[in-house]
C-alpha cells in the first residue's frame, strides 16, 4: 500500500468540466464532460507510481465504499483485432463480452482509466460490464485495483506480484471456473461471466435436461 500524506510525485488529472444531466446523478459522483474522455474515472485519484506495477491508480481523496469510480469507454474490438494492436496497448482492453473487448486502439488513446492494475484483494470491482464501483471505503494514497479475472476470459495469463496476503501469484483466463474465486468476488463479475456460471450451475441442478437450459 502506498502510504498516506501528500502525493506531490502523483500528476493530477486534467479538469473536466461538469454536464448537464437531465438523469438522477449517480451515487457518490462527477459525471465529467464525457466529450474530453471515452471513458470516466472520479476525480478523487491520480496516476502515479504503482507498487503493484509501473504506474496505477492512487486515491487522493477518501472514496466511499460503493462508489462509482470509473465507466470504461473507448473502441469495441474483437478478439481477431486485438491481435492486431500494438503490444503496448494490447494488455488494456477490458473483455465487455464473449468476444468483444472495449479500450484504445493505439497509446495515443490510452486514459488514465488504463492504469488501473489487477490486485487479487481489488479495492474495486465491476458492475455489468463498464461500471467499476469501490469495493470498500479507499483512503488516499490507496491503489484503486480490480481482479482482471472477474471480466477477462480470453488470453489473460500473468504472473502476479500484488501483494495481497491471498495472491493467486498467477492470474489466468480460467479463474472465473473456481468455486472460491467466484464466492470471493460475487457481485463483481462482468455480466457474461455471471451468465456462464448461472448456465453452468443450471445444467448440473438440472441432469435430465439435455441443453440445462429452461428459459424462455
Ligand atoms: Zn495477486
């Protein structure tokens, strides 16, 4: 963890201006102008020095549990497309879905939302797909980090150096198939992942039905 007090080594984010909203704000959040950034990320952080890896996220201001801290925005790319970006940028798509990723395309489009590293004791955790919530109160000159297993499910296979006292010490694309993974970050599973475990849980309460699928 970083430690608290002043972070003068952390360059503070670009201002953005306030929209108008004719929609309930969300809990707890700056809904920025999204025209200046494909996606959205709180004011409350900056990107700096990470002790997880290179740069990351660091809270500067307290952020409360449950809170919105980022909305992932940027290109749709598929699975084949992803082979074609450079190697730099490859690692920074978010998989939204079976086979489809969300991100930049090249460096010059990459946000600070891209810094957020992968911890196995995350301090946020996504909601749907593109919505990353607090997990739990963060206090300033904490890392914001997410587990890059509960919303990736195609070539991710890393090793890990987080930190945590519950590292996996590898992170891979078939993380989300363990019982224990998915009860540690239930309610923070990308949608599709969510689904796949619901079907899988559907096909063997239900051994008679041949698909293990009843729905409409
Ligand atoms: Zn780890």
């Amino acid at each position: 963890m970083v430690t608290g007090g002043p972070h003068p080594h952390l360059n503070p984010l670009p201002s953005r201006e306030r929209g108008s909203l004719r929609t309930p704000p969300v809990r707890g959040n700056d809904i920025p102008n999204v025209n200046l950034f494909a996606s959205y990320l709180t004011r409350k952080v900056a990107v700096g020095p990470s002790h997880i890896s290179g740069k990351g996220i660091i809270a500067v201001q307290a952020i409360a549990s449950g809170e919105l801290v980022a909305v992932w925005g940027g290109h749709l790319i598929t699975r084949e497309d992803m082979q074609q970006l450079p190697p730099e940028v490859r690692e920074h798509p978010v998989q939204v879905w079976h086979d489809l990723f969300v991100g930049p395309r090249t460096a010059a489009e990459m946000e600070p939302v891209d810094y957020m590293n992968h911890s196995c004791e995350p301090s946020c955790g996504v909601k749907g797909q593109i919505i990353v919530l607090a997990r739990r109160d963060i206090a300033p000159g904490e890392e914001l980090t997410f587990d890059y297993a509960t919303t990736d499910t195609i070539g991710l296979d890393v090793e890990c150096h987080c930190g945590a006292p519950s590292c996996r010490g590898r992170v891979t694309s078939d993380d989300w198939k363990d019982p224990a993974f998915q009860a540690r970050n239930a309610g923070y599973m990308s949608l599709y992942i969510q689904e796949m475990i619901d079907e899988y849980q559907t096909m063997i309460a239900s051994p008679l039905s041949p698909s293990g699928r009843e729905r409409e």
